[in-house]
C-alpha cells in the first residue's frame, strides 16, 4: 500500500508564472498553427489554432485560469488568452505532469467561477500526493502510475470501440429541426447569494461549476428556490454546463434556470443537456450566455412530421441507450 503526505503547494518548489496574455482579437487563425488557451473547461482549454506568435509559453507545463480553476498539461508550445497562470514543470515527465494535473483538479472543485484560484491562493493550498521513503513527492511512482494507466485505458478504450459497432450509437440528424429555447422553456435567471450569507443546510446550491451535477454548497436558506424537474445552465463560468435537477435547489446568479413547457421526463433531459452544452460552447469567454442571448437562441432537435418536437423519440432513445450500455459494462465486468 503505498503512502501519501499532504504537502502545501507552495512547498514542492513548483514555480507559477504569468504569461505573456494575447487577446482574442489580437491573434489570427491559422490551420497549421499553435495552441490558443483560454478560461475554459473544453477541449483540454485549447480555444483555437493561431499563428505563432513571437512569445510562445514551453511545452510540458501545466496551465490553469484563475478564473475558471481547470488544470490542463501542455504537451506543445501554447500563447495565452488573459487570466491564465502555468506550472513550470519542465523537468518532470509527462505521466508525472498527468498525475500532478489530476491531485490539482481536487483543489479545483473548491473555486468557481466567482472565486478566482489566483497563484497567492494556490500557494497555500495543500494536495496530497504519494511519498518515497524520505517523505518527498515520488515522482517515480507517479510516472509508473500513469504509464500502467494509459496502458490499461488503452486496452479498455478497444474494448469501447468494438462495443460502439454494437451499440451503434449514431443519430441521423437529417431531418432534426432548429427550435427556439424559449419555446421549450422559460428561462429563468438565478439568484445572488454569497457565501457570507450562506446558512449550512441540505439545499443544493447550484454554481456555475462542471462537477457535482453543478452542486457547489448546501444550505439552509429557501427564500429564492427552483422546482425539480428543470435543468441549470450555466451562462458565465463554465458556459453551458447543464445539468438535471430531480429535487428543489437554489440557482446561483450565473445560473439560468430552464423551467419545461411540456412534461419532461428525466430521460428527455438526458438528451437535451448535450445538445445545450453543446450550443453553450459558442458562448464559452466570448459572450455571456444570459437570458435574453438563451430566449432568443436555438437547438437542433428530432422534430414529428408535423414539425413539433418529438419527445417520445428522446425519452425512448435514452431509455435504449441506457439499457445497452448497462449491459455491455456487465460484460466489461466479466472480462
């Protein structure tokens, strides 16, 4: 079994810099061209492809955004969108910068959007991570770790990929529609409450945060809940992370709240949060996704003959879906 220690961040004599910062309007997209990293959750924080600039951050360092506190390697050279910070980790290898990036996440889920993780506050905070027999950070068991993990999601990963011919879950979306959200759902915008006024209780209050099914405290107070049976979605932070909400909760201020204009079922929620998360992404830094961008906004769903949205086929293919995959993992689990 092996042992862990808890070290305060500042202690393990990683350096966090600030990068040169290059606005979105200052850059040029280019196919064949570098890594631009911005404050979000998606695509390994990478917002575009753009020409290489003068000033260029090194590869093999781990990026974050003060403001949306998601923990990314940097396996090629990368310029920065403003508010992000890397972790000069150059001289560790790259299944180690992995590990590293996974025990950093922990601290992650303890600042949203509206409480930066700025590198004075990262500083002091505390991360466990495994020890050799003098009580240092093994980084050796580290690098081990992860290269028997990659192997072992290589080998699951076929194992996945030869489920997908069975599952064949490919959606013919030719005859999908675009359908005004505000004819779903009335949107509606969440509440401010701050922590200072925060009671400890059993209420789920929503933030805008990718963890959790967006959960970010409990509490006590109740004089601005939502009803169950709606979806959240975030329109600042973590731009269009949406999530079911099966029991009455408070929506934080950069929440939007989709109250249903038809019966929804937890199974038609399931397939319209990728479709919302998918749409929220156009938003992600660029333009807050609020109420009235969301009331005036569209989605791509499958759509009846007569053109009216056909919830039966949703509820019915998530009811399939669930069902395979809950069988093919029973097989997975025999392997």
């Amino acid at each position: 079994m092996k042992t862990w220690k808890e070290f305060v961040f500042k202690d393990l004599g990683l350096n966090i810099i600030k990068p040169q910062v290059f606005h979105r309007r200052e850059v040029i997209d280019a196919s064949d061209g570098i890594e631009y990293i911005t404050r979000t959750k998606f695509n390994n924080g990478v917002t575009a492809i753009v020409e290489k600039t003068l000033i260029v951050n090194s590869a093999g360092t781990i990026s974050f955004g003060s403001e949306n506190a998601s923990f990314f390697f940097r396996p090629k050279e990368w310029i920065s969108g403003r508010d992000i910070y890397y972790i000069d980790t150059r001289h560790l290898t790259k299944n180690t910068c992995l590990f590293l990036t996974a025990c950093l996440q922990k601290i992650a889920s303890f600042y949203p959007y509206n409480l930066g993780l700025f590198p004075r506050l990262l500083e002091k905070e505390k991360i466990m991570l495994p020890i050799d027999n003098q009580g240092n950070p093994d980084y050796n068991f580290m690098d081990e770790y992860m290269l028997r993990l990659s192997l072992k999601v290589e080998s699951d990963y076929n194992e996945l990929s030869s489920a997908s011919k069975i599952l064949n879950p490919r959606l013919d979306t030719s005859n999908w529609q675009e359908v005004p959200i505000s004819d779903l759902f009335q949107v509606v915008k969440g509440s401010r409450l701050t922590k200072k006024d925060m009671k400890d209780g059993t209420t789920p209050f929503i933030g805008a945060s990718s963890a959790n099914n967006g959960i970010t405290a409990y509490i006590a107070n109740n004089s601005e809940l939502h009803p169950a049976n709606t979806i959240t979605v975030a329109y600042n932070g973590s731009v269009g992370e949406s999530f079911y909400q099966k029991i009455p909760f408070w929506a934080s201020d950069d929440i939007n709240v989709l109250y249903p204009k038809f019966p929804l079922t937890r199974n038609i929620a399931m397939f319209l949060i990728p479709i919302l998360k998918k749409k929220g992404q156009n938003y992600a830094f660029i333009d807050k996704w609020n109420k009235e961008a969301m009331e005036n906004d569209t989605i791509k769903i499958p759509v009846k003959p007569n053109g009216t949205p056909d919830f039966e086929y949703m509820n019915r293919f998530i009811e399939t879906l669930a069902s395979h995959t809950k069988d093919h993992l029973n097989k997975l689990s025999q392997i």
